[in-house]
C-alpha cells in the first residue's frame, strides 16, 4: 500500500511562516535547512505512518492526530485511507494549550 503525504493550507501557511522568521532571525541558508529537515522527517510516514504517538491534546477531535518531533517543532497529522494529512507544525516551546484551542 502506498501512502502519500498532504499537507493542509493551515501547515503551508506555518511551513512559511518559520521560514520568514529564521531568514529574518538567521539566514536564509538556515531558514531552508529548518524546512528541509521538517519535510523530511514527514517522508518516514509514506512506510510507517503510525510512528508517530498520539497528540494527548486533541484527543476529543474527530480524527485521530499523531505528531512526529523534528528539532523544536511537532508535525502533527492524521491518517485517511492512503494518505497522511500534515495538519499543522507547532513549535514546542509555545504554550501546549495554544495548540488544542487552535486547528
């Protein structure tokens, strides 16, 4: 069984968003490297996508949302029949109740 990586909107729209700040903060050249080394941890999923454990924080949502953790950041997802929906990437040192309030 194949499976194929989506990412929602809302996860594009972070995806960039970490990238203009540490362009800012740091450096473009680091910017690309945090997203190059978020996107690839998400490819470990098309083989096992049940690696990742379950979010305690969204629990009572509909799907069940799994999350992998690459550097600061949680990759948060849930699977549908052949695909692995990439639904948000929070950065862990924000305050965990922000995510449970959020998408």
């Amino acid at each position: 069984m194949e499976i194929k990586i989506l990412w929602t909107e809302f996860a594009i729209n972070q995806l960039e968003q970490i990238f203009d700040y540490y362009k800012y903060r740091a450096s473009g050249e680091v910017a690309r490297k945090i997203i190059l080394q978020i996107m690839d941890k998400t490819i470990l999923l098309e083989k096992n996508p049940f690696i990742g454990v379950k979010e305690p924080l969204l629990l009572n949502r509909k799907n069940e949302y799994r999350y992998l953790v690459e550097g600061n950041y949680k990759i948060i997802y849930w699977i549908e029949d052949n695909y692995v929906k990439i639904s948000s990437v929070f950065d862990c040192r924000q305050n965990p109740l922000k995510m449970s309030a959020g998408k």
